[in-house]
C-alpha cells in the first residue's frame, strides 16, 4: 500500500549546512582506511588493523601465497585456503613470511663443489638471485661466498663449471655479524653500494641476508602491513574438522590469524575453547 507526504520533496542539496564548503583539512593524506580485523571491546583497540579495507577469499581460485603477497604489499590481507594438505597450506604462510623481512632467513645456499647447472636449478625453484655458498651446501653452514647473477653468463659459462670458480669469495664480500639493527644493515648496504648483506654468526655461519630491495620496496609501499619483524602479514583458514592438527603448524609457520572456514555450517564440531588455547600457548 502505497503512502502519500503532505509536505514537498526536497533534494539533497538543500541539506547540506554549508554548501559547497571544504575544510583546508580535506586532503586525501589525511584520510585512513585502517580498519580493525578481529573482534575486540569497547574502549580498546582490535589486536589486528589492516590498512586497507580489503580482505580476499579463503578459495583455492583466490587465496594462495601469491594473493597474500600482493595484499600484504597494498595494506591488506588475504586468508590462504585450508582445501588442502595441512603441510603445503603452512608452507604457503611461511613463504609468505619469508617474503618480505628486515632480516630474511637464508633459504637457498650451495656447496662450492656444485656447478653452475646446480645454481641455475636452484635458481628455478626458489626464484632468488643471490645464493649463499657454505662449506657443506646448507642453510647455516660456513660461509664461503656468494653468487649472484653477476657472477656468471649462461651462454659463456659452461653448465659444469664448478661453483668454487665463478663465486664471489668471502675476502671479497661484506658481511655484517649478528645481533646488528636493521638500520645498522640498511647502512651498511648504502655506505657499500650492495645489493645484498649476508649476516654471519660468530663462528662464520651464515644466518640471514639483508637486501636493498626490502628497503626499496617499503618506501614505494608506505601501506605495507607488516608483523613486528616487519615481514607481511597472512591470514590463514581452518575447517572444523582437522582443526586440532591444522591450527598448531599454521601458528608455528607464523599465520598472523586465523578464519574458520566452515561452508556446510558443522561449527558444533569445533571446540571453541581448545582452539584459543592452543593459539594462546604457541603465541608465548
């Protein structure tokens, strides 16, 4: 049933207080788009804002390491899917933490007796350029050296030459020792003109690497939604289901939150209180 005003209509414009009126405060630099993620109290803050309000899809077709990656850069934060196994689900979470980070954990070295064949299949796997070369080919042995792209041509290098022939030796590499700030490494990077920082503990064991590019990238990204170490933000899905076995390896892979992923509405599956506790007790 339809129902008649009495009085005239009017626009929208004969509303406004002032019309045509903008504060010198209206600028875009001031507005933010931080939007609280998690649930949390009146008077508090959410434990987790995103910087951007944009989340995507906890779907196979969205939501991988990828979607994360991208979203983490721009302010925001994906959910990688949980349609899979728990192992290749923790390691998408842990690729994105490894990503992007002050301070990034080596995770591509290679012996000195491996040949250049090796270094380029490496190279296929992990996608990185700058391989640190230790004593025994692993991730905190000593180090030897590095190779970089620069340090060999494919057309010019045959494919068996041997690693210890074209690296760059370690009298010839800066390195810097543990326990250094990230500025500090961001010095040292500029005051050297590197690329890239490798950082070595006390007995000459590789630990991580600093690069430039990190630097670089938050500067074009102010957005960036990054953890306390300043590696990207993720969050991850779980289902009612394995949750008990899912929830522990996400956390220990560094998944920043969790979405309880549930199409079918089984929520009476899940115990609540054991979920918290378990992330409680990884979080200490």
């Amino acid at each position: 049933m339809a129902y008649y005003y009495n009085e005239p209509s009017h626009t929208f414009s004969e509303y406004l207080l002032i019309p045509s009126y903008s504060s010198e405060n209206c600028v875009p630099s001031n507005v933010s788009l931080r939007t609280p993620l998690c649930k949390f109290r009146k008077g508090e803050e959410s434990p987790l804002s995103i910087n951007i309000p944009l989340i995507s899809a906890c779907m196979q077709s969205v939501s991988d390491d990828n979607m994360a990656i991208a979203l983490a850069r721009e302010g925001g934060i994906a959910f990688i899917y949980c349609s899979q196994p728990i192992e290749k689900q923790a390691e998408m979470v842990a690729r994105v933490k490894r990503y992007k980070a002050g301070f990034v954990a080596n995770d591509s070295a290679i012996s000195p007796e491996q040949t250049l064949a090796d270094i380029l299949a490496l190279k296929e796997q992990t996608g990185h350029t700058t391989v640190a070369v230790t004593h025994d080919g692993s991730l905190t042995g000593k180090l030897l050296g590095i190779v970089t792209s620069r340090d060999y041509r494919v057309s010019r290098t045959g494919l068996d030459e041997k690693v210890r022939d074209f690296m760059t030796p370690i009298d010839k590499v800066i390195s810097a020792h543990d326990g250094l700030s990230l500025s500090e490494a961001n010095d040292l990077l500029w005051e050297h003109k590197l690329n890239a920082l490798p950082v070595v503990d006390s007995r000459g064991h590789m630990v991580a690497f600093v690069f430039r590019k990190d630097y670089d990238m938050h500067k074009e990204n102010p957005l960036e939604l990054l953890d306390n170490q300043k590696r990207y933000m993720t969050g991850a899905g779980i289902n009612t289901r394995d949750y008990a076995q899912r929830v522990p390896a996400l956390v220990e892979a560094g998944a920043d939150v969790l979405c309880i992923d549930s199409s079918e509405g089984f929520t009476e599956c899940m115990d609540t209180g054991e979920l918290r506790r378990q992330c409680e007790g990884r979080r200490r």
